[in-house]
C-alpha cells in the first residue's frame, strides 16, 4: 500500500466517523503504520490484516483510539498502557492527546522490543516501555496512586484486573477500556462507569 492510498482510507474512515485527522497526524500515523507492518511479519503484534490494511484494521488501530482523545479529561501527567503489545490504543492516542509521561507496560520480551524500536523511530520522547507484568506495577514498582489515565486493550477483564486499575489510577484519574461490552464489568466501589460509547468504556477513580 503507498502512503497515498493508506492517507486516502485513513481519512475516508475517520470521515465515517464524523472524526477530523490533521495531516501532521495522519503522516504520524502513516509512520507507525509502516514500523507494525514490518514488525508483524516477523512477530504476531496484530491479527488484524495489514497488508493491505482493512477497515476494520484502521477503525481498530487508528480510528478508536483517536476518537477516545475526546473523552480525555485535561492533561496528564503520567499515563499507563497495560499489555501495550503492537503499541494501539497508546501510540495513536498520544500523537493527538500526550501524555508528560506515557509507559507502555508489556511483559513479552519481543513485544517490548518492537515497542521501544516504535518510541525510537517516531521520536517520541514522552514515552518509554516497562517490560513487566500488569501485577507487578503495583505490586514491586511502587506505582500506586500515580495515574491520571490508564488505557487497555485486548486484556483479559477480571476482578484482578480492575483492582489494579482502581490501586494504580489517582483519585479523579481514568480508565479507558477498548472493545469492552459494558454488561460484562464488575467493578469495585472505587471505580464507576463515567462513559459508554461502544467499543469504548470510560471509567473513572472515584476514591470511595
């Protein structure tokens, strides 16, 4: 696929959903695009097809994460991406919404490294890779608290898995969760449910 025809979908998929790309981004995003083709031929990142890419790959990839950019409330100071993986919602996202501090947690070493070879050919120096287990975070890394925004993408949802983003979040900070049905959330007193847009849940830290 050229860059003119991959700029041609994008924004012809962004149009459908009533979402504007500027064309700074949608360069960025061009750019990303080419590192996880590339890196999907040699590793599984996606099994979202590539090449070409479809549309649901581009809503996916692209289009979701930069549609939550508007449910972002006000600037954060440090970001978590749980299970990171090909590095979609949190790349896209930070090239509209960025983080001061963006880590990108992945457990799976050759998945950290695409992610880190990601960060170094698209400059983005707000972001590094913490190559460890969702648990550990707060469990041995002190992260408790620290969150304004966490995002997660194809993570299993479980009582586990809410509790750590209930431990990690500030009170006030959010969660933003991809390709979630709202029916299947059992969520504990400290986080509420504070947007439904589907594939989008919104959740916020309450502190109760």
């Amino acid at each position: 696929m050229t860059a003119g025809e991959f700029h041609d979908l994008l924004l012809a998929r962004a149009d459908t959903f009533g979402i504007t790309v500027s064309v700074e981004t949608a360069e960025r995003l061009r750019a990303y695009f080419e590192i996880l083709a590339h890196w999907n031929r040699r590793i599984n990142l996606t099994s979202l097809p590539l090449e070409p890419p479809t549309e649901q790959s581009v809503d996916r990839l692209f289009i979701e994460p930069i549609a939550a950019s508007s449910f972002v409330g006000g600037s954060a100071s440090m970001w978590f991406d749980l299970g990171s993986g090909g590095g979609s919602p949190a790349i896209p996202l930070n090239f509209v919404r960025p983080a001061e501090r963006l880590a990108m947690v992945e457990s799976r070493e050759r998945k950290a490294a695409f992610l880190r070879e990601a960060i170094r050919e698209l400059e983005l120096s707000n972001a590094e890779v913490i190559e460890t287990r969702i648990e550990s975070l707060v469990e041995q890394d002190g992260q408790a608290s620290t969150a304004d925004l966490v995002t997660v993408r194809a993570v299993r949802l479980s009582a586990s898995l809410f509790s750590h983003l209930d431990s990690l979040l500030k009170i006030g900070g959010q969660a933003i969760l991809f390709g979630t049905a709202p029916q299947r959330l059992d969520l504990p007193k400290g986080l509420e449910i504070q947007h439904v847009e589907p594939p989008l849940v919104v959740l916020r830290r309450t502190g109760v």
